[in-house]
C-alpha cells in the first residue's frame, strides 16, 4: 500500500513523500497516529498547504533564535571560581553555570544549548558554541578568573 507521509520517519522517508509500506503498518500504526494518510489528490494539497504552514512557522522561531543569538554574542560573560596557584580549577565550568550566568544578563536559554568543544577547568578568556536551533549558532565570549575574597569574607573565615 501506498501512504502519503505527514511526519518525518526515519525508517520510512521525510514528510510529504509517498512510499510504500505494509498493509497491516499503515492501518494499525500510520492511519491511526495521523502519520500517514492515502495519498488521494485533496490530501497532496492539504499536505503542501500544511508544508509552507509549518515552513514559515519554523522561519518566524529561526528569526527569534537570531536576536537572541546575537545578544548571546555581543555579551562577554565573567565566571569566577576557585581554582588553584596554577590556574587550574576545582572542578570545571558547567553548561549550567554559563546558562545562569546569560540568565543575569536577561537571556533566558536552556542549559543543554550551550555546548563547550571542551571542559573548561582553567582559568582564562574561552568562545562557547550556543546552539539555539539546527541552524542557528552562535558563540558566547566567556572570561574564567579566580574568584577574590573580600576582607569580610577573610575575617569570617579566621573567626
């Protein structure tokens, strides 16, 4: 039987193709999860109709994505940790810490988009890839220096 596709499947072919399956497969599994229809002439168009429906939607979110990448580039975040005599630190910079970090700076994004190539566990000036979308990446400006004591701080600790 022949099925049009509504959905990307990675087993079967891309959205808006028709392909051939098993009879049983598409009644049971692709006609009932709306996956797959029959391939009739007023669902071609349908399918067409909902393809630019969906492609200009996704343009409109690859747009937001660009603002949000080019404010992500234009800020230059500071990180302090604790980190030893050799500049080495105790522990690494998470994904975490750099998204809360960009959250102060009124960029809310969420942690697993920000990809370092790299751990990051020494101190200094680092470029960490934000991937907002497929197609939309951009790269925050990190500087990793020590964190500084206060006298307070000092002063509590010796008491």
């Amino acid at each position: 039987m022949q099925v049009l596709l509504w959905e990307d499947m990675p087993t079967l072919g891309k959205r808006g193709e028709i392909v051939k399956v098993k009879d049983g497969y598409a009644r049971n599994f692709l006609f009932p999860r709306k996956l797959a229809t029959m391939p009739t002439t007023s669902n071609k168009k349908d399918q067409a109709l909902h393809k630019r429906r969906s492609d200009k939607r996704e343009e409109r979110v690859k747009d937001d994505y660009r603002v949000v990448a080019d404010r992500i580039e234009a800020v230059s975040l500071t990180l302090e940790v604790n980190a030893n005599e050799e500049g080495v630190l105790f522990g690494s910079v998470t994904s975490q810490m750099i998204a809360d970090a960009l959250a102060k700076e009124g960029i809310t994004i969420d942690s697993k988009m920000v990809q370092p190539e790299t751990p990051i566990k020494e101190l200094g000036p680092y470029q960490v890839p934000v991937v907002l979308h497929a197609d939309v990446k951009a790269m925050c400006p990190i500087w990793v220096v020590e964190a500084r004591e206060t006298k307070a701080e000092k002063a509590e600790k010796s008491e």
